[in-house]
C-alpha cells in the first residue's frame, strides 16, 4: 500500500511567496552593505609639478599637520612647506642643517600650538626645538630616549612617543619639563631585539592616543593615559628579514607593518605597508566594537586626518590627499 502525502497548493505557495521574500531581502541588504563600503577618492596633490600650481617639490615629506585656519604644513629633512587648502604654496620655513641650536640631523615629526608655535622633533639629536609662527627659532631642549613623534596635549602640553624609562609615551611642557610617561612598551617578537619594537607610527585625538606595533598587526587604545582597547588584524603580519651587522647586532626589515594610523567618524584608519607581492591596504576597524569593517589598495602612508574630513597620505615626492565616499 503507498503512502501519498497531502499537500495543499495553498500552503505550497505561500512556502514560495516567503522564499522568494528571503531571498530578496537578501539580497537587497547585500547590496546596502556594498554601498555602505566606502571609496577613497583622491582630490588633491602636493609636491607633483604636473599638479601643484607653482611647481613646488617635495623630498621624502615625513609628516604633515593642518592648523585651526586650514593651512596645511608638510616636514621633510630640511624644511616646512606651508600650503592652503586649495594646494597653493604660501611660503617655507628652513630647517638648517647642523647640531647647533636651531639646527637639525634627522627632523621626524613636528606639532603646532593655538599660538602658531612649531615643535619639531629631531631623532639623532634626541631633541625638540621651538619655533615662533615665523618660524624663528626660540629654544631647544634634550630628551632622554629615542623619539619618533611628538603632539600637542589636550592643549597645554607635549606628548612624545618613543621608549624610554619602561614607557613608551611621555608627557612634557611646552617648555621641555618632563611631567610623566606612561604605556607599557611594546611586547616582543621572537628573538628581535628590543630596540625592533621602539614605536613609531601614532595617532593622537584629544585625551586618546592610538599607538601602533612596529612588528605586530596591532594597535593599542589609550584613554586618559590607560591601555583600554587592543586592535588586531585578522591575520598578522610575515616574520620579517633579519641578518647580522658588523657591531654584532641583527639587522631587521619588516615586510609588512602598520605605516599610519587615524580616526575618522567612529572608524580607525590604518594604512598597512607590504614589502610583498600582496597589495598595500587602507583597513577600517569600528571604534566600538574592534572589528575590521573594510579594506581598499592604498599604496601611500597614511599621516594625518583634518577636522574637515581629509586624509593626507605621504609618498616619496609628494603628499596625497583625498576622501572616503
């Protein structure tokens, strides 16, 4: 005797109405989530003659700051190149060569006060030298360790990164006092030297710092002067190359390694340098939650976010500049 299943035709559509629903639906968020994904979209460069309307060249840019009126600054070895919001070039302020007062080696990294002032951080020399809105020199003073970054403070105060005193951020006046350092350095990589995990790509947002590990896929969150978040790839980075030097030491050349950090509308924004056949990347991570939310090419480092949204990246010759859309 054979079974027969009882199947009601009405039942059976309404199965396929609520089918085809899902799969609409389904496909409708796919495609709200692809428009969410956000585009970089160049807009202006700086330093390339084929763009720059008075043919002004740029030389390994090393970092590059805007100021409250949209003047934007970009350090290179020797000088301070001024721009306006448009790219046209509004003057220079020189960065001599030498040891002597005023004078600079290895200028890294510079910050500006509300007055105008510049501070510029020189790594060999291990010191600061300030700067009026003129750019005349007013002082010097020396730091203790090896620097790779200096801040403005929740507006009163220096911020310089580097490790130093069992801490890798250290807090100053603008007068070169030093108040106090915090941040456990950095954890180590197998058998690198300590010196591999000196830190020296940043990103500092009032009382918030983002501090990225020179050798890891891993940025760490500080509020207030307390390591509050960690964010990690999803897969870390190559080992990277190592070979002997002739003092005895090892020699180490990352292939991968996070080259800047930013923040932009609750996202951190990390630019991933790769020495490899794989693409350099632009990741976005959700503030909140620490997940990774997108990934685009980006070949150019990532150094600084203004407050109207643009993102300047640095490469050999020029500054980058463009927005996410």
């Amino acid at each position: 005797m054979i079974n027969r299943m009882n199947v009601n035709p009405r039942e059976c559509r309404v199965n396929c109405s609520v089918c085809f629903l899902f799969i609409i639906f389904t496909m409708i968020s796919l495609s709200v989530a692809e428009a969410r994904q956000q585009k970089l979209v160049w807009e202006r460069v700086l330093g390339d003659t084929s763009h720059s309307p008075q043919g002004v060249m740029l030389y390994h840019p090393q970092a590059v700051r805007t100021d409250d009126g949209g003047t934007i600054h970009v350090l290179q070895k020797e000088s301070i190149e001024k721009f306006d919001q448009r790219g046209r070039h509004l003057g220079t302020i020189t960065l001599k060569k030498g040891k002597g007062p005023g004078e600079f080696a290895q200028p890294v990294s510079f910050t500006i006060d509300r007055e105008g002032n510049y501070y510029v951080l020189d790594e060999y020399l291990r010191r600061i030298s300030r700067f009026d809105s003129r750019g005349r020199f007013v002082r010097s003073f020396i730091i203790e360790f090896w620097g790779y970054g200096i801040e403005l403070w929740r507006n009163t105060e220096l911020v310089v990164l580097g490790q130093g005193d069992g801490a890798i951020l250290h807090v100053m006046s603008l007068d070169g006092e030093h108040k106090k350092s915090f941040g456990a350095p950095l954890s180590s990589v197998g058998n690198l030297p300590q010196a591999a995990m000196n830190p020296r790509f940043w990103c500092v947002r009032s009382d918030t710092i983002y501090v990225a590990h020179p050798m890891r896929y891993e940025a760490r969150m500080y509020i207030s002067e307390q390591h509050v978040k960690t964010f990690t790839g999803s897969k870390q980075f190559q080992p990277p190359k190592t070979r002997p030097t002739r003092g005895g030491g090892l020699g180490v050349a990352p292939l991968e390694y996070i080259s800047g950090l930013g923040v932009l509308n609750g996202k951190l924004l990390v630019s991933i340098f790769r020495m490899t056949s794989s693409p350099s990347t632009l990741e976005i991570f959700d503030l909140g939650t620490g997940k990774h939310v997108q990934g685009s090419e980006v070949s150019y480092w990532l150094k600084w976010i203004d407050q109207n949204q643009n993102l300047y990246f640095t490469e050999e010759d020029r500054v980058m500049i463009g927005r996410l859309k």
